[in-house]
C-alpha cells in the first residue's frame, strides 16, 4: 500500500489547452479519496496522470516515496477500472483477470488461486469462462474490478465505473466498492461526477472545476463549510439556494435580498464576519433542508420568515420539495411530509438563521470560511 | 412483380459477368479443335490441355516460388503494416500526421514511375534473378497500412490503457489485444495483397531471368505468349485457370470475413 503524493502538477494537452493547473494533495496510504467535479474539469487527466497514462507537463507525483512521473503504467504498481469497463473482448473472465498476472510472470497455480478469491468476493464465479459480450452491465463491471484486484496493487485508480450502470445497480455496486475498500484497505481514487458517490464514499474529496483544486475535505466539512460558491452549489441535492442582496445596519444587523422582497435578522455569530460588509452586495446561500414552512414540523428556535409563493410541489414520499419564489428570487425548499400546499399558494418559509452562507459577490469565496483543511 | 424483376436483374448480372470465366473452365476440358465452338459443355471431356501444360512448362516450381512469394510477401506486409498503422492509430509522436500523408502519396504513384529506379536497385543489392528481389519491394504495402489504421482507429482507447496497465508493451498490445480485435480488417488488407502480388507479372519479367526462380503468372504468360502453347488454345486457358485457382479458394475461404469488413468499415469509420 502507498501514499499518492502530487506536487504542483500540471497538464497541458498538445493542443495547448491546460486541463489542470497546478494541483497539489497528498492521498494517505489506504485512504479512499474521491475527485468531484462537472464533466471536463480534469478529473481523469488528473487521474490518468496517476496511472501514467498522459504525461505530467510540470510538478511532482509521487506513489509511495518514489518519483513516478517517467515510470511506465506498468510499473506503478496501480490498477484502474475504466467507466467502459475495457475488457478485453477476445478473452474470457478467466482470461481478462488473469491477463496482467500472466505478463508478471505468476505461476499457474498461483494466477489460478487469486483468480478465483477475486472471483468469489465480487460473487462472479460462475461465469468465468464467458466472453464480455455474454455479461450483462453489471456482470462486467464486477469483472472489470476483479480484473484490478487480482494485481494487488498498491493503489487502485477508478474513473466514473458506476456511469453506465442503471440507477438501482449503481448504488449497489457503491456500496460493494466500499466495502471493498474496508476489506482491502489499499489506497483508492475514485473520479465521478456525482456528488452522491463523492459524498457516500470518499474518506475524503476533493472538488476540481475548470481545471482547479477547489476544497478538499471530508464530506461533512465539505457540506457544512464550503469553501465557495461553487462547491456550495455543486454538492448537495437540490442545490444549495442564493440569493443576492445587501448587509444592512438599523437596530442590529440584516440582510436585505437585492429587489427588498425579504430581509432576515441575523444572530450574533454572523454579524462579526460580516462587519466589512456593511453596506456591501453579499450573496446569501441556504440550503433545502435549512429551510421550513412556517408552524410546522421541526422548525428550529432561530428562523426568519419569508413569504413566498410555491411554484411547483415534488411530493418524493419521505419528503417534500417546494419550488417557491419570494420576489425576484427563487428557493427550494426541502421539508417533511405535510399535507401539500397548492401551487401558487402563498407560503411563510422558515430559514434557520444558524445554517446561513455568505459568499463575496466578486470572489465568490466562503466569507465565513476557517480552514480546517488545505485550499487551492 | 418488382421483386421478380430485380431477380431477373440479378441473374442476368450474374450470367453476364460468369459467362466468360465458366466458359473458359469448361473449354480447358474440351479437344482443342471443338474450343472455337459456341457450345457450352464438352462433348467430350479430356485433360489433353493440362497434359500440354505440365509437359512443357515447370509450373509445380513456379506454383511453389508464387506461393513463397506471396506468403512471404502478405505475412510481412501484415506484421509490418500493422506496426506502422498501429504507430499512426494509436501513438502520439511528432510528424505523425506528415508520415501518414506520405504513405497515402505512395499509392498515388504509379508503379511504371517506380519501375526502373526500384529495379536498379533490386540489383545493386544484388537481388535480381532471386526470390529476394520478388519479396523485399512489396514488404511493407500502404493499402495495407490505410485498411489497418482505420480499423485500429475504432479500438477504444480504454482497452488500450488497460493493456498498458496489465503490462503489456506496444508491440504486445498489438498483437495480443489489437490483432484478435481487427480479424475482418487483417482478411481484408490480406486478401488485397495477396491477390494484387499473386496476379503480378510485370515486376517478375523484370526481375526473373532464371526459370527455377519465375513465379506462376510469369511462368503463363511466357507460355501462352512465348510460343510454348504452340498457339494452341486449351492450353492457354488451363493455364491461366489454374493460375486463377488459389485466388478463387482464397475468396471462398476468407470470403465471410472480407464481405463484413467491407460491409461494415464504412460504418464504423
Ligand atoms: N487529449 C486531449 N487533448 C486536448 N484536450 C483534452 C484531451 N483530453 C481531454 N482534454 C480536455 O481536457 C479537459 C478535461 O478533460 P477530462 O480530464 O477528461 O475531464 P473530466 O474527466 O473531468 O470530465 C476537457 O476540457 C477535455 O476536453
Ligand atoms: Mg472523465
């Protein structure tokens, strides 16, 4: 097992376009890391620069306390699980795990003996000897695993292998790959697009976007303090609510939402940050689940009110999301089961005053934020 | 009623275009004298044509140097094509796109350009009147090359990396993973060499002066225009059936494959 350590890397395509900028982090040894981001964000190049699959155009990366950025993906002693999968149409299951033990020069009995431990944690003894073809999606991708597991690497790499999978498979298949990683205990990285997987898997995770490192944390700090805007928005589902408006000082501190539709009286805690605000545009950000309707279930001791009007109600069973708008401003809400208020109803929303984010409007950074961790 | 019409059509197609060739088969069966005749069957069956043929000409030598030829000559045009294709398919390297258009103005250049230059130097190695000289110039084929590359091409990146991964080198990728991927393209590619070096007469008259050396169309064409037929037609035409023989078994053998690349490397291009 090993260390992954990257030191201002960087990749420039040949066409001149720089899929990542300087990232720097260091993913202990069995540690389960999962990079986030939207499509093209460089994720996999910043994983294929791992594997050793595109070169590394500046920096350092390190996989246990040896430089590896001129060592061949062979010999990084790595595994990776491609989102197709990529097995080798030809062979059989047998033959796909056993393919990379071949090449190491393994004996028979040996590739035969990891083969089949390999095939009885991921539960597909039974159809060794099919070609991919005969398998259904989440057959291959159980081989596709199996495949990394029999090297015993030091670290396994994984880009998007749950994206092909159908929505019920895909969890399944989230929760095996943990348990995978707690039975193991290798050094793991996982690259996906879905902030459930980053959130449900990661030890920790680390948010890129456009080719930057926006936070890494665990998935909890990530939640409750992002760093910015962006995070803030694109962890969470439904995404976190802002609104843009103004700090305003007259018997005690508020914020004013830019078109006066609403004004919350802020606590004591915030209003320390926020002194150098006074008089600035801020944008306000809240979450679903931070918000309530007024009088019912639940509702914290600290709330302002705002009147809205419901757009749209998603009944999901367990909970309840309420499109509403409050003036020029939209806001979803994400409450318990209630009886549902009629679209174009007006509704008194509750927002916990203790649960509120503030982002500069320029810079969009956390204007709260304390670094716990390390920030691009 | 239109489909019987487009029966019709095929089989007069059909009939148009075999005509000639079953006509001839069934001629080298006929006594020469009858072979002027417009019927079709033999009214008598004889193998006095094939008799003439292997008495005057070493034609099991000459079937023996075509069949080293051309294998010699498909293999290396395979392996070695593959290589190159591979290079332009899959690997990025500096003047890849300057390469490949060079191979592809190669095929625009015809071969009486070549003629002379390639001979002298067929000769300067000291190639001439060997089977040498016959092999060496077609090793490396860019017809071949354009087949391969395209289909090498259509391999997803991923089983690739995941062959780097496992350990492979390139050259192991190549034959191990891309080879078994690309059968319909190596048929295809294979046949096309195959069929264009074992019609090939002209390079040997050029080269070949010695009969133990002549490949089977050189050794043909000599008889049936050399005086060794003695301007008798049966003779004449067994020997180019025969000729045409392995091309023939060939095609059926491979033709499944050949038929579904070229029905499908328009689509997947
Ligand atoms: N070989 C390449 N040449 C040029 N640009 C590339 C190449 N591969 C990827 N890119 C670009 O780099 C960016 C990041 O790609 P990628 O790392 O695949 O993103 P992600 O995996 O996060 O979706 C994208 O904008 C993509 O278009
Ligand atoms: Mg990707």
């Amino acid at each position: 097992m090993a260390r992954v350590r990257l030191d201002h890397v960087r990749k420039q395509y040949d066409n001149g376009f720089v899929a990542v900028h300087d990232a720097s982090f260091e993913i202990h040894d069995g540690e389960f890391v999962v990079l986030v981001g939207p499509s093209g964000c460089g994720k996999s190049t910043t994983l294929r620069m791992i594997a050793g699959l595109e070169t590394i155009s500046s920096g350092t990366l390190m996989i246990g306390d040896r430089v590896v950025n001129d060592v061949a993906p062979k010999d990084r002693d790595i595994a990776m699980v491609f989102q197709n999968y990529a097995l080798y149409p030809h062979m059989t299951v047998f033959d796909n795990m056993a393919f990379g033990l071949k090449l190491r020069g393994f004996s028979k009995q040996e590739i035969r003996e990891r083969v089949h431990r390999a095939a009885e944690i991921l539960d597909i003894g039974g159809i060794l000897d099919r070609k991919p073809r005969q398998l259904s999606g989440g057959q291959r991708q159980r081989v596709a695993v199996g495949r990394a597991i029999v090297r015993q690497p030091q670290v396994f790499l994984f880009d998007e292998p749950l994206s092909n999978l159908d929505a019920k498979l895909r969890v399944q298949m989230r929760a095996e790959i943990s348990r995978l990683h707690r039975q193991l205990g290798t050094t793991m990285v996982y690259v996906t697009h879905d902030q459930v997987e980053a959130m449900t898997m990661g030890d920790r995770i680390v948010v890129m976007n456009g080719g930057h490192i926006q936070q890494i944390d665990e998935p909890m700090n990530i939640y409750h303090r992002p760093y910015n805007r962006f995070v803030a928005e694109f962890i969470g589902s439904p995404s976190m609510n802002f609104v843009e408006g103004d700090i305003v000082v007259n018997e005690g501190m508020s914020f004013v939402s830019s078109d006066a539709a609403f004004s919350l009286k802020l606590e004591n805690e915030v209003t320390e940050k926020l002194r150098d605000w006074i008089g600035n545009k801020i944008v306000l950000g809240i979450r679903p689940e931070d918000i309530y309707v007024a009088g019912g279930h639940g509702v914290p001791e600290r709330t302002g009110h705002v009147t809205a009007t419901i757009d749209v109600v998603e009944p999901m069973g367990n909970e309840i999301f309420l499109y509403a708008r409050a003036g020029a401003h939209r806001l979803v809400a994400r409450v318990a089961p209630q009886p549902l208020p009629q679209p174009e109803a007006s509704v008194t929303l509750a927002l916990d005053l203790s649960r509120l984010h503030f982002f500069d409007p320029e810079t969009e950074i956390n204007i709260a934020f304390e670094a716990p961790g390390v920030m691009a | 009623m239109k489909k019987a019409l487009a029966y019709i059509a095929l089989v007069l197609g059909t009939v148009v275009f075999a005509y000639p060739f079953v006509w001839m088969a069934l001629a080298t069966f006929k006594p020469e004298l009858e072979i002027g005749e417009l019927a079709l069957w033999p009214s008598r069956w004889t193998l006095e044509s094939y008799r003439l043929v292997f008495e005057t000409i070493p034609l099991e030598r000459a079937f023996l140097n075509s069949v080293i030829v051309v294998v010699a000559v498909t293999g290396s045009a395979l392996v070695f094509g593959s290589m190159a294709a591979y290079a332009l398919a899959r690997l990025r390297w500096r003047g890849r796109e300057a390469v490949f258009s060079l191979i592809l103005f190669t095929m625009m250049v015809p071969f009486l350009v070549l003629l002379i230059p390639l001979y002298t130097l067929v000769v300067r190695f000291g190639w001439a009147d060997s089977l040498l000289g016959l092999i060496v110039p077609f090793m490396m084929n860019a017809t071949a090359v354009l087949i391969l590359r395209q289909s090498f091409l259509t391999i997803p990146q991923d089983i690739v990396d995941a062959a780097r991964i496992d350990g492979c080198s390139e050259a192991r990728i190549l034959f191990t993973i891309v080879w078994p991927l690309s059968v319909p393209a190596l048929v295809t590619a294979g046949i096309i060499v195959f069929i264009g070096n074992w019609n090939e007469v002209l390079w040997p008259l050029i080269v070949i002066r010695q009969e133990q050396w002549m490949t089977m169309p050189q050794m043909v064409a000599l008889f049936a225009v050399g005086g060794g037929a003695q301007a008798r037609l049966g003779p004449q035409l067994a020997a180019a059936l025969l000729l045409g023989l392995p091309i023939i078994v060939a095609y059926l053998f491979f033709q499944r494959h050949f038929i579904s690349s070229l029905a499908t490397t328009g689509l997947k291009g």
